[in-house]
C-alpha cells in the first residue's frame, strides 16, 4: 500500500508545480505521511485517515502563513483608473458611424456611446462609465436624434 501513496503524494507535488496556488502541497505531504503510517499499520483506514487529518491541519496553518508571502498585487491599470471620469469629446461619438475619441487626462482615447441612438457631438463633456477593449464607454446627458427612422 505504500506505494500507492508515494505515487498519490508524487502526483500531487508535480500537480502542485503546475498550478499557481499552495493548495495540492498539503495533500502530497498528507499522501507521504500516510505512506509512512502504511509501514507500521496495514489497516487503510488509519492511513487514510492520517492522510485527510494531517492534510487539512496543514492546509488550515499554513495557508494563513503562506498568504503573507505570497500576496496577489493587483495594480490597477491606465484604463481602470479613467472610469467615472469626466471627458471632453474631441470626435462626435456615433456608435452607428464608428466614431468617436474623448480626451482625458491629457491622453486621447477612442470611446463609445452604450446607447446607439445617442450621437454626442464634439466639445462636450461626458463621463466614463466602463471600457470595453480599447474604448471607453461613455455617458452623457446631451442627445441629438440619431437618423435611425430614415430609410
């Protein structure tokens, strides 16, 4: 029976490497200690035992330890940090005629509306509600009617 647990424990470590979090670590530890046990004992229900005992009081010690060294920084991008802006159009924004660019920050962006009836005409002031790839989604009250209802 050991050797069913040092293949166990041998997946789960190469299982470990492949993945990013600290999570299949515990178990192969568990499957090594349960492999030791299975030297003294045969009985499969104190090595599986050990195994799920000693994996879970790894995973409940250790994780907190781990996280302080492995903190997930997520730095907030360029495009992030423009929504809830306010903008100034420096191209009519048509979604209908694909136009559209909106200065913010100093930095010219291409933007859209989010409703495809509104046409936002050069010069006015919008707020960035969302991104979507590279443009900017953006909001504004100023509406003009969209020519739509001609055939």
């Amino acid at each position: 029976m050991w050797l069913l647990w040092l293949v166990l424990g041998g997946v789960l470590f190469v299982g470990e490497i492949l993945t990013a979090g600290f999570l299949l670590l515990w178990f192969g530890i568990g499957a090594i200690a349960a492999m030791l046990v299975s030297f003294v004992t045969s009985n499969l229900f104190i090595q599986i035992l050990v195994f799920v005992v000693v994996s879970i009081i790894l995973l409940i010690f250790t994780k907190p330890i781990l996280s302080k060294y492995t903190k997930n920084d997520t730095t907030i991008t360029n495009s992030k940090t423009i929504i809830g802006k306010k903008a100034i159009v420096t191209e009519e924004i048509s979604l209908l005629k694909g136009t559209g660019q909106i200065k913010v920050d100093g930095e010219i962006w291409s933007a859209k509306t989010i409703d495809s009836s509104i046409v936002i005409p050069k010069g006015s002031e919008v707020e960035i509600i969302d991104i979507d790839g590279v443009k900017a989604c953006v909001a504004s009250n100023y509406r003009l009617p969209s020519n739509n209802n001609k055939i």
